[in-house]
C-alpha cells in the first residue's frame, strides 16, 4: 500500500523540483511570448506609413502607364480581394471591406508614378540618365517598357533602390502583369471581359459532414489536428527525457539509496511520475490559454475573421479528453522512461535506449495524418485503440470527427490496462536496477527482476 503523506510528499517535491527550474519557466513563458510577437508585430509593422516609392515608367507606346496606374490605385486591389475571396467561397460584410479599402488607400500611396519623355533618345542614353537619378535619390526606381510587349523575348527592366521590399515590389509586378497582359489581350481584339468570365474558377462547395450529417467546414480541421497531435508527441517527449535525466541523475548521485531508506520504491517512482506530470498538465494549461486568448484577440481583427472562420470548434467535452489521453501517454511513456534510467549507468546510454519510445511515439504522430484523412477507418480505429499509439491519434480523430462515446471508452479502458502492465513492469526493475551500480542492466538481468523482486 502507498503511504498517503509519504506519496505527497514526493509528488511535491517533484513537482516543485521541475515547474521552479529556470529552464521550465523560460520554456513555458516563451512559446505564448514568441506567438504574441509573431501575431502583433506584423500587425503593427504592416500598419505603418513608409515613404512612397518614386518610379520613373519609359512608356514609348503610352498604352502601358495607364493601364498600369489603373491596376494600382485602390479601387482595383479591393476588386481583386474580393474575387480571391469569392473565388475561396469566403464572404466579406460592410465592416470588413470599408477597413480593406482603407487598407488599400494607405497602400497604394506608396507609389509615385511619373512618365519620362522617351522621344529622340535611345535606350541607353535613358538608361544612364534613370541610374544616374537613382543614385543620387531624386527617384527610388525606374521602369523601361519594351515596344514589343507581344513578344516572348519583351523585356521589362526595373531597377530599384527599395529591392528588399518584396511586398511592393511583388505588387508592382503583378500590377504590370495585369497591364501587360490586358494590353495584349486588347491588341487581339479579344475582350478582356470575356476572357475573365471564361476563366472564373468553379464555385466548387465543399464541406465535410459531421456523424450528426450536419454540414461543418473542414478547411482548418487539418491545420488544427497537425497542431494537436504534435503539441502532444513534442510535450510527451520533453517530460519522458526529463523522467529519464531525473532517474539517472539519481542513480549516478547514490541519492536513491538515501531515498529508499525512508520510501518504498514503488512511492518513489509514483511521486515522480505524478509529480513531473501535474508539472507537464501546468505547462500545457498555459500554452492552450494563450492559444485561446490570442485567437480570441485575432478574431477581433477584421482581416483575420473569415480565416478564424475555418476552425474547428472545440467543446469543454474535447478538452477534458485532450486532457485525459494526455495523461494517459504521460504516464506510458514516462514510466518506459524511467524503466530506461534505472537500467542504464550513465544519460550517454539513456539517450540510447531512449531512441525506441520515441520511435514509437513519432510512428503516431504520422498515423495522425491517415486519422486525419478518414476518421472513420478501420486503421482509424485501431490505432486509436491501441496502446502507445492512441495518446497521440486519439486526440487527433476527436478534433476531425468525435467518435462514437463506446470506441472513446475502450480506448482509455485499454491504454489503462496498459498503464497498469508497464507501471508494475516498471516498478519491479526500478526497485533492483535503482541500487545496481558499474554496468548496464542486461535483457536477461531485467526479466530475472521482474519475475523474482
């Protein structure tokens, strides 16, 4: 029997023991830190006024300047959002296109084009004369238009100051796409507005159907899965590694036969596993409440509503079993980890033999890809079902399609049972390999262990 006061005792020294480290408070205060500045500086950097950019156009033909001045004033990126996002079946209100537009305006001040007077002059003289007014900044870049815009060899040369501006100058280039690609179309004598009603894309409807035969969008169900499942091989990791270190670090010290003196093997080890896993549920209640608030903060953003739109949602009921498989392979993997620590002499060979779980562990979070696909498989089911595997794939099918409440409970029924086989596997080799000292534990020693102790 566990000694109550004793097994508390432990747990809250281990538990202690990790969430007081250094190490523990940087790594959980710095993921919600690096997503908070990875979320608002951009929105920050991107709403900021730079100075516009001055471009000198060589248009000999007189037909490209307006077109390409057309493409970049406001009015024509709001047209084309909104066809991106009719096109991507997402609908923009009142609210979000008036903030576009503003958006749009305060962009697109930042070109200044001006015409240059080509008359008499050839390419080169203009040329040098353009580079010279780049160098000394009276303009930020210039563009030589080609008489030939028909053929496949045009050449449209831009030369800028403002190179690393990508953004701009993605924008530019595709403003003069448009242009080019409107002029030729015009001299054809194709219509342009045909040629765009003929190649509207589909309005191709798909949604993905619940077990309810309710409609649900599954545009984010991947995103979010992938998410889940890996936030969950990643942590289970982190904290099966430190059940390893802190296990070998006691055998190295000696400090187990210390402990062993006033606890029994059994409440140590127990203690330990508790302990570090109260610390890993602390640190994965942080993450997934700065997950909350920051998708609560860009729900605000009108920019990010439509998107926001395609996740999953996730009930209180989902959380709890989030929670629940979580401790399950917790505890799986954190006693074959300690299992591991109590074998080897030295963290060299912990890290070894450590190799395997995690194999194991990264063999799941793979098979989360095919739950994802279809969550109704018999693959699906079985390694749902399957020890090792379903504290990871679980998770994962709950967020894509709950199954049914039976296939839930057999899964926890039968990752327990396997809880209980590796606990007391791990508990008769803690309790001899903990005090055996000079030498790794062979596979003969440990199974003389575990049928003798």
């Amino acid at each position: 029997m566990i000694r109550t006061t004793k097994f508390l005792a432990i747990v809250k020294h281990e538990y202690k023991k990790v969430v007081l480290k250094w190490s523990f408070l940087i790594g959980t205060l710095m993921l919600p830190l690096l997503a908070g500045v990875f979320t608002v500086i951009p929105l920050i950097i991107f709403s900021l006024k730079g100075e516009p950019t001055r471009i000198t156009v060589v248009d000999r033909s007189g037909r490209i300047l307006p077109r390409l001045q057309r493409n970049l004033s406001p009015d024509r990126l709001i047209e084309k959002a909104k066809t991106a996002a009719r096109d991507a079946m997402m609908e923009i209100d009142a609210t979000q296109e008036e903030r576009m537009r503003n958006q749009a305006a305060q962009f697109m001040q930042g070109f200044v084009l001006t015409e240059y007077d080509a008359s008499g002059r050839s390419d080169e003289e203009i040329r040098q004369e353009l580079l010279g007014k780049v160098v000394s900044g009276a303009v930020d870049a210039y563009l030589l238009i080609p008489a030939n815009i028909g053929t496949p060899d045009a050449r449209f040369e831009f030369r800028s100051r403002k190179g690393g501006d990508f953004i701009s100058n993605d924008t530019f280039k595709d403003a003069l796409n448009d242009a080019v690609r409107s002029q030729r179309l015009a001299d054809a004598n194709i219509s342009e507005e045909q040629v765009a009603v003929l190649s509207r894309p589909v309005n191709f409807d798909a949604k993905g159907i619940d077990e309810t035969g309710a409609e649900k969008d599954t545009g984010g169900v991947f995103i979010a899965s992938f998410a889940i499942g890996l936030l969950i091989y990643i942590t289970l990791t982190i904290y099966g590694q430190a059940i390893l270190g802190a296990v070998v670090e006691e055998k190295e010290t000696r400090i187990a036969e210390i402990l062993f003196s006033s606890a029994r093997p059994f409440e140590l080890m127990g203690g330990k596993l508790v302990g570090v896993g109260l610390a890993g549920l602390t640190q994965l209640g942080i993450w997934v409440s700065t997950a909350s608030l920051l998708l609560g903060f860009l729900a605000l953003q009108a920019d990010f509503g439509p998107l926001l739109d395609t996740v999953p949602t996730i009930t209180p009921l989902m959380i709890v079993y989030f929670l629940v498989f979580f401790l399950i392979g917790f505890f799986v993997y954190a006693s074959i980890f300690a299992l591991i620590g109590s074998m080897v002499t030295s963290m060299q060979e912990g890290g070894q033999f450590a190799f395997p779980p995690i194999m194991i562990m990264l063999g799941a979070f793979y098979f989360c890809f095919a739950v994802i696909r279809d969550p109704n498989s018999t693959l699906s089911f079985w390694v749902t079902i399957a020890p090792f595997l379903a504290p990871i794939t679980m998770p994962v099918r709950i967020l894509a399609e709950m199954p049914p409440f039976w296939q839930i409970a057999l899964s926890i029924f039968v990752n327990v049972i396997a809880i209980a086989g590796v606990v007391w596997v791990t508990a008769r080799v803690y309790k001899v390999g903990m005090l055996m000292y000079g030498k790794r534990a062979t596979i003969p020693e440990v199974w003389k262990w575990i049928r003798h102790s």
